[in-house]
C-alpha cells in the first residue's frame, strides 16, 4: 500500500513478486537487469541513510519497483 507520501506502509510479498518477475520478463538480458536493479537499491541507500532500517521501504524494493514503473510508463518519467 502507498501513503500520500509515495511511500509503502506495509509489505505485500505478492505485489513484490509480481513486480519483480513483470521487471525480469521486460528485460532483455536477466543479467544486466540484475546489476542495474543492484546498483540503483545501493545508490539509494547511501543516499539515504534512513531507509536502511526500514522493513517497508529497502531499497531493493523500491529499486524494482521505479525500474518496472520507468519500463512500463516512459511517459511518467518525461512530465
């Protein structure tokens, strides 16, 4: 579920999974995904060291979860 916030308020394994497998299944090469998908959850926690703590909000989760959004709807990341 999603606050006003854009943030998660509880973890919903099924949505994670759907995600996770929707993103493996656009990309071309499951490998180069991998490491993009990992690059962007450590930017992210480095970026922000409060989320580190947080069960809700990882940033594996939400790496996953902006890179299915930026395939899905290119025209979100263009406003």
């Amino acid at each position: 579920m999603i606050n006003e916030y854009g943030e998660y308020t509880k973890i919903d394994l099924k949505y994670i999974t759907y995600k996770t497998e929707e993103l493996l299944e656009l990309a071309q090469n499951r490998y180069k995904i991998t490491i993009q998908v990992s690059n962007r959850a450590k930017r992210r926690k480095y970026e922000d060291i409060d989320i580190i703590d947080d069960p809700i909000n990882k940033p594996i989760v939400k790496a996953i979860i902006e890179m299915v959004d930026e395939i899905i709807e290119p025209e979100i990341l263009e406003d």
